[in-house]
C-alpha cells in the first residue's frame, strides 16, 4: 500500500506543479489518469498488497518516456496549421466507411446486449450475435482509429470548412464503441470519453461560448448513456454471476489492479506474441483466427487476462532492456513530432496516434489486440505521406 500512496502523492506534486501551464494539458491528462489508478490501488492493497518495489520503480521509470513527450504542446499550435486539404479528404474517407459501420455495430451490438447472458458472454462467444462478413475487417480495422474523426468532429468548431461533416464525425467516432458492445466489452466507452475529454480540453480555447455549451450536452448526453450501459454490463458481469456481492469493488478494481498485476508479472516473461501481430500476419502468411471472437482478439490475450498497463506487455515481449529501448525510441520520435506540430497538423495526428499507447494503455497494449497495430502503422505512414506532400505543395508555389 505504501508504493502506491507514494506514487499517488508524486503524481498529484507534478499535476499541482504544472496546474496553470495550458500547454502541458496532454501530460498532465495522462498524469491524472494514472493517479486514478494509483489511488484505486491503495483501496485494494488493504486486500492483497502485491505492489512491489521494483517492478513498480521500473514502471514508473519507463512512463517517463510515454509522458513527457507530451508536455509543452502548445494550443497557439492549432491557428497555424496550414494545408489542411489532404486531411479534409481522409476524414471524408473515414466518415463513408465509419458511418456505415457504426449503424452495422449497433445492429450487433444491441442484440447482444438485449438478448444475451452477459453475465457470461464474455467466457461464452456463442451468446454473441455478431456476424463476420466481408465488410467486417475493413469496418474493424478503421473502427481502431476511431480517435481521428472525434478529432475531427472538435477541429470542425475551429475550421469551418469542415462544418458540413460534423455531424458524421460524431457517428464515426462512435463505431469503435459500437464494436465493443457487440462482445459485452466496456473499454469502447471508456476510451471514446477519454478521447472526448482530452480533444475538448485542449480545443476549448478556440471554440466560441454556444458550440463549447453544445459540446457539453454532447458529452452529458453521451456520458449518461454509456454510464448506464456500462453499470448494466458490470451488474451482470459481476453481481448476477456471483463474483462480487457489491459493484464497488470491480469497479475500483477495473482502474487500480493494473499496479499490483504489473509486480505480479514483472518477473513471467513469455517471450510470445509481437508488438504487431497484425503486421506480422501479413508479411508472414500466418491466418488470422477465423473464430468470432478471436478475429478481434489478442493474440497472446490467453495469457493472464488481467489489466496490468501497457508495459506489463511489452516486458513480456521485448523484455526489460527492450521495454527501455522501446520507450526510448518513443520518447525520441514523440519529441521530433512534438516539435513540427505549429506548423503541421499532421505532425500534430501522428502524436496523437502515439499519445493513444499510453493513454489506452493505463488498462493494458491496445494495439496489440484485433489488428489495431496495422491500423495504427498504415496510419502513421498515411499522415508521413500527405505531410510531404503539403511540404512539397509549399515549395512549388513559393
């Protein structure tokens, strides 16, 4: 218990140290998040205090380099973002295919939450209603990125250009959430609000008072609807199957035993899996699971199905000096993109791809499951592409 006070009041120090510094909102979002978890922990190390001293320095080390690539991250960034026509064209990309997929989700979605056992469903896949179709890979794939339109959907307040689509970013945004109501999963909704939070925080400034009171009922509405959702699911999962006689504790447990997980597996390396399996699929012939619920799974997921943040993955796969030297090469590419980002914005979607490992990763690698990598990676390159492009666009008409 007394690692996690201890990390919990430094987390707090750095958060009340940067409080008033607009530009560090990206870290200190991802500070705050991570102090939930740290405070969630100490509830449950009253229990089981498994929290250990050097797995959870070597944490908390490692997170240095995923945290503060995202400091100074200026807001005056977004007035001088030049050249936006290639993004207009893949956010329009995106909206015919995610709008789509979004109301096929919800088909799926709603019969398995209206039809079958959840407080089972996710040990037993044949309750799930879902249908693997032709459009299925494509609708997941895009699905996986699902943080590019919401950022759309809040850039359009600025550009007005962009006006016209709102709407269908909105709708996109929420395929990815969709998607995960069609297994009883939770972390859809989880990760849509915590996209939503940090994009509106950070384009507040620019947003006029009517569009910030609309964003705010975008989000009370939303909010309260995924809450109920999400109860529903955590009753059935936990209080109708007899696991928990109250919803108190899984739901601090959903937040505050990835800690106490982390020590637990600090020392198991399996040396399975990849950091891209997705990739590795392709270039070595290797079938994806053909199952329903394997196609959007990991990979390596059999393997101590528990919550223990990104980085209890990546020992697992790369080890501890590859987990360094990962993180070190992150640290150094979220630098170089941080500091292009006043004049690119796609610079500026690169690292917000690259801020999504942390951020989805106070649960677990998130892009290691369903071929999110490959999205990932095609996206990253995409985002490369169009910036050369706007660049040599720049110099012919100088």
């Amino acid at each position: 218990m007394g690692i996690a006070v201890i990390f919990s009041f430094f987390f707090l120090i750095l958060i009340l140290k940067n409080k008033n510094k607009k530009e560090n909102i990206f870290s200190k979002y991802l500070l705050f998040i991570y102090l939930i978890s740290f405070i969630c922990s100490i509830y449950l190390s009253y229990s089981e205090d498994n929290i250990k001293w050097v797995p959870s320095l070597f944490l908390l080390c490692n997170l240095f380099f995923y945290i503060n690539p995202f400091k100074n991250i200026k807001q005056s960034d977004v007035s001088t973002w030049q050249d936006t026509r290639y993004i207009k064209f893949v956010g329009t990309i995106f909206n015919v295919i995610l709008v789509p997929a979004f109301f096929y989700f919800t088909y799926y979605g709603l019969q398995t939450l209206l039809n079958a056992d959840l407080s089972i469903v996710r040990q037993d896949t044949d309750y799930v209603a879902f249908k693997v179709t032709f459009f299925t890979p494509v609708f997941t794939n895009f699905a996986t990125l699902f943080f590019f339109p919401l950022f759309m959907y809040f850039y359009s307040y600025v550009n007005k250009s962009l006006k016209r689509q709102r709407k269908y970013y909105l709708i996109s945004s929420l395929s990815y959430t969709a998607l995960t109501l069609c297994f009883a999963g939770r972390d859809g909704i989880v990760y849509w609000i915590l996209n939503f939070l940090v994009c509106y925080l950070f384009f507040k400034d620019y947003i006029d008072n009517k569009s910030r009171r609309i964003l705010k009922r975008c989000f009370i509405v939303f909010a309260a609807l995924f809450g109920s959702i999400f109860i529903s699911i955590s009753f059935a999962r936990f209080i109708i199957s007899g696991y928990s006689e109250n919803l108190i504790e899984p739901l601090i447990s959903y937040m505050g035993q990835q800690l106490g997980n982390f020590s637990d597996a600090f020392n198991f390396r399996l040396s399975k899996g990849t950091l891209i399996p997705g990739l590795r699929y392709k270039l070595f012939g290797l079938e994806i699971p053909d199952t329903k619920y394997e196609i959007l799974s990991s990979p390596y997921s059999e393997e101590f199905n528990v919550f223990g943040y990104f980085l209890k993955s990546f020992i697992w796969i790369c080890g501890y000096i590859g987990t360094i030297l990962l993180g070190l090469l992150f640290y150094i590419v979220s630098k170089k993109m941080k500091i292009n980002t006043n004049k690119s914005i796609y610079s500026f979607l690169i690292l917000l791809a690259l801020y999504q490992i942390p951020l989805q990763g106070v649960f677990y690698y998130r892009l290691g499951v369903g071929g999110g990598d490959l999205s990932y990676l095609v996206f990253v390159i995409m985002c490369l592409f169009m910036k050369k492009l706007s660049i040599q666009k720049k110099i012919i008409n100088m």
